[in-house]
C-alpha cells in the first residue's frame, strides 16, 4: 500500500479558498480510497505561519512513499514529490519582494518536483 505525507500549511495560512478545498478534497479522496496517509501542518505557530511556510516541510522518521504539499514547500528529505500548481497570478498582477519570494517557492517546488498536477489548462500552459 501506498503512504503519502500531506504537509497542510494551507490550514494555517487560509481558512477559506480555492487550496483550501482543493486540499480538503485531496484528504477525502485519500479517504475513500482507504490510501494510507499522513497529514501535518494543520497548526502552526506565528513563526510557522510567517516564516516555516518558506522553509522545507519537516518529514517524520517513518516511511513515506510520496510527498504533497499544500502550498509550495519542498520535503526536509529526498522523497518522490507531487506538487500542485494552481495559478500564476502572483507571477502576473504583482511585483516586488512579495512576488519574488512566491515565485521563489512555487518554481523550487515544481523544480524539486517527480510529478506536477496543474488545476487547469491555463495554468499548465
């Protein structure tokens, strides 16, 4: 059997949205499909919150199969990763050191990436 980590940052950063669904949606499939997984992240401290969301998702000592993370973190260790791509916006309408600091993440997530689910068209082209 198949055992994911799901690092669910998404929980502390949004309480609402598009990932927050997305990810919701992704536990509940996990569920129905009685796949074996591992979620965390879901409370965080303010320096989690603010600063943690950037650093690499702390994996526990047990094994895992796959890694998936919420929203752009990469795995402390080398493990087959997943990421979701869900827009480009902050690539398009912003600029500056907010826009620089979430291209950052999102491009070394879907670099260190095995595998890359797009939510749409537009955003895989």
């Amino acid at each position: 059997m198949v055992r994911v980590f799901i690092d669910c940052i998404i929980f502390s950063l949004r309480k609402t949205g598009g990932i927050v669904v997305y990810t919701d949606e992704l536990i509940n499939s996990l569920r129905q499909h009685n796949v074996d997984y591992v979620s965390s992240g879901n409370h965080m401290n303010f320096f989690d919150r603010y600063v943690g969301r950037y650093l690499s998702s702390s994996l526990p000592e047990q094994h895992f199969d796959v890694f998936h993370s919420s929203y752009y973190r990469v795995p402390s260790r080398r493990i087959p990763t997943v990421v979701t791509v869900h827009d480009f916006i902050y690539e398009r309408l912003f600029s500056g050191v907010k826009q620089k600091v979430h291209s950052w993440q999102k491009f070394k997530s879907i670099y260190n990436a095995d595998a890359i689910i797009c939510v749409s068209h537009a955003t895989k082209d």
